[in-house]
C-alpha cells in the first residue's frame, strides 16, 4: 500500500536522520541490545550501536531467527546450479532418512520450489524455540516426524492443503531443506553451508552451529523483561539458528545486488520472482521474502526473525536502487521489524501496518478538519445563496 496522507518517522532524507528517529523509538521501549546498518547505494553508509550493558558494534555476534531460510536458500540453489537438484522434481525422491507422511494429498507435488517459497502445502506452522545448553537436542528425522521445540503448534511436517496453490510459512519446510542439503552434498549443514556459502562470501563471524565458532564476539541475549538468558541451541539450522553480525550481512545482502562466488546473477534475479502470492501481491520467492506490494519502482527483498523471547531481527535491500537495511537486536519482539518497515515507507514510499498504526491519529486529525472544512463551506454556500 502507498500511503499519500501519510508520514514517515522522518521528513529528512539523511542516514543521520532515520538514525535520529531510531533513537527515539528505542528511548520509549525496553531494548536489550541493538546493532544498524543502512546501505546506500551499495556501500555501507552508517551503522548505529545501543546496549544498556556490555557493548556491541559491527562484528558482535546476534542469533538472527528466520533470516537462516534466506542464507540457506543459497545453498539450496547452489545446488540447483550444480545440476544435483531440479528445483520441480518430489523432495521425497531425494531423501532417504525420512519421508513425508501420508495425508490426503500428493506429496510428489512437494518440490524445492515450493520448500523455498512456502508454498508446498506443509501446515506445521513452525516456529522453533530451541533447546537450553543442558538439553539434548533433537535429530532432524525426529524433528520433522514431531518438534519438540515449539509452543504453539504441533511440529508435526505434514501437507495438509494442495501443494502450490497457496502461501503458507513453514518452518519445517527449510528443516527438509536441510536434511536434503546433507543427503545430496553428503556432509553436515554447517559443513556444507560454511564451505559453500559462508566462507566464499567472506562472512568470517557466521555460523550454524556456535560450537564451530568458539572464539567470536557474542551478544548477549536479553529477554523482554530485561533480564538475560544463555544462547538457545537448533535442530533446525537451516530455518532458525544462523549466527551472524552486521558486517556479515551487509556481505550477504551486496552479495544480492552485484556478482559473487556462489550463485550466478541469473540465479540471483530468479529468487526476486514471486512464487507465492496473497490477494495477487508477491510474497515470497525462492528465499527471501517480497516487500514491494507489486511497486513497479522498487524491488526490495529480505528476510525477518523473531521470538525465543525476545529475539527480532531484519534485512531489507533494494535490487534497484541498492539501498538496504540490517537490524540485529535482542529484548524486543518487534522493533527491529517496526523500524525495517518505517525504513521501506521512507526509502520507498511503501506502507505497510506499522506505518499506518503510526498514522492513525494523524489520519484521524486530517478527517475531522475535512468534515469540519466541508461542513462551513456548505454553511456559507448556503448563506450565500440565502442572502442571494
């Protein structure tokens, strides 16, 4: 939705500016910890750090929920790109560990494709908490078969509508991704993932797993009533337990925007293509998530994480004008998403809900100065033609 009546969380075009704004969002709610980059063009234009305790910038390590579907998906497709796998053929053809189980529907219609777009029919409705370090950490055959890890659904990996005919998010959907990603490449995920995706594209703090990366620079993680928690643990890496930094991202997101060493760029514009729609607007690719509502302007994909109180985290970048957004944050379940959609509504003139929350009052202000407008005018016209 392009919204003319209203307003941006800054009239002022600068980085320094929506800087400026962000500050005084974080001054009116609590926010453990907070790490900013903004692109320009391309390149780097600002980062903005915040914390109320131990300090973080550009290399400190957040857990980044769901933007893991977006990382991974190129890993997917490098795949693809190798010839070891059509993205139309049945998953099940490809697995052997495990198998999707029966439903009243076909599961050959279950495709990489439509695993990448959610759109394959699964209704796990996935969300994964992970485990504390003292837990035992679930395979992924008994992960897909039931997870343990998640509180409001059934975590059961199951097609419970017609595959391909619409946009349902699915969790499970990247965990398959995953176990096919070790099928086919016969390695671990973060072994496959960190040779050919993570270490090409030089993004030297990231990691699946934390145990690989013993010496990085943490976040703390703090919950949204200000006290802290350790670091949760995954079965499910592809969809939820990426670990990585602004810098890191910044990488991956020009990585999306010019030439790079893993995918080819005709690789790189087929991900931007919808596969999923709702009410005939794009929504999903082979990836990353859509955000330009059908806006001819702009083609600005990403990806947003959140949960495990109180994780959120968002990536946003433009294909056509090369500006993007990162945020990394802990103690919040919405503020790094928030402000990633006041960004595209002031970078792109796109609104989307936060926007027009933000608005309401404003809106409101507007409607009763009109109807108070039109209801002197009409006085006036009236006494007019009276006197006439």
């Amino acid at each position: 939705m392009n919204g003319f009546l209203l307003k941006p969380i800054t009239s002022k075009k600068t980085s320094e500016a929506f800087i400026e704004a962000t500050k005084e969002k974080i001054d009116n709610e609590f926010v453990g910890n907070f790490a900013m980059t903004l692109i320009e063009n391309g390149k780097v234009s600002k980062d903005f750090f915040y914390t109320v305790d131990r300090p973080v910038n550009e290399n400190t390590v957040f857990p980044v929920a769901s933007i893991s579907k977006w990382v991974t998906s190129f890993g997917v497709l490098k795949l693809v790109e190798q010839g070891k796998l059509d993205l139309d053929k049945p998953v099940d053809d490809y697995l052997t560990r495990w198998h999707l189980p029966k439903s009243e529907f076909d599961n050959k219609k279950v495709t990489v494709r439509k695993l990448l777009s959610h759109s394959s029919g699964l209704v796990d409705d996935l969300g994964y908490d992970g485990f504390s370090p003292n837990e035992t950490v679930q395979t992924i055959e008994e992960s897909l078969t039931k997870a343990s890890d998640t509180e409001y659904s059934d975590g059961v990996a199951i097609v419970g509508y017609e595959p391909g005919s619409m946009y349902m998010y699915s969790g499970a959907g990247y965990t398959i991704l995953q176990l096919l990603i070790e099928e086919i490449s016969g390695k671990s995920f973060q072994e496959y993932m960190a040779e050919e995706v993570l270490e090409p594209l030089k993004m030297e703090n990231s990691t699946f797993v934390l145990t690989e990366k013993p010496n990085i620079q943490l976040a703390q993680i703090y919950k949204s009533d200000g006290t802290t928690r350790e670091m949760n643990k995954f079965t499910a890496l592809a969809a939820a337990s990426l670990f990585t930094t602004t810098a890191d991202l910044s990488r991956f997101l020009k990585a999306n925007i010019s030439g790079n060493v893993v995918l080819s760029e005709e690789t790189i514009a087929k991900m931007s293509i919808p596969e999923t729609f709702i009410n005939k607007i794009g929504v999903y690719g082979l990836g990353p998530h859509l955000y330009s509502q059908n806006d001819h302007n702009s083609n600005i994909i990403g990806h947003d994480g959140s949960g495990n109180n109180a994780i959120n985290t968002a990536a946003r970048i433009d294909l056509k004008s090369k500006n993007g957004i990162i945020i990394l944050e802990t103690g919040n379940y919405d503020i790094a998403s928030a402000l990633s959609d006041e960004w595209l509504f002031w970078k792109a003139g796109i609104a989307d809900y936060v926007v027009i929350q933000r608005n309401k009052s404003y809106i409101l202000t507007l409607l009763i100065i009109g109807y108070i407008t039109i209801i002197f005018s009409s006085i006036f016209i009236i006494r007019k033609k009276n006197k006439q």
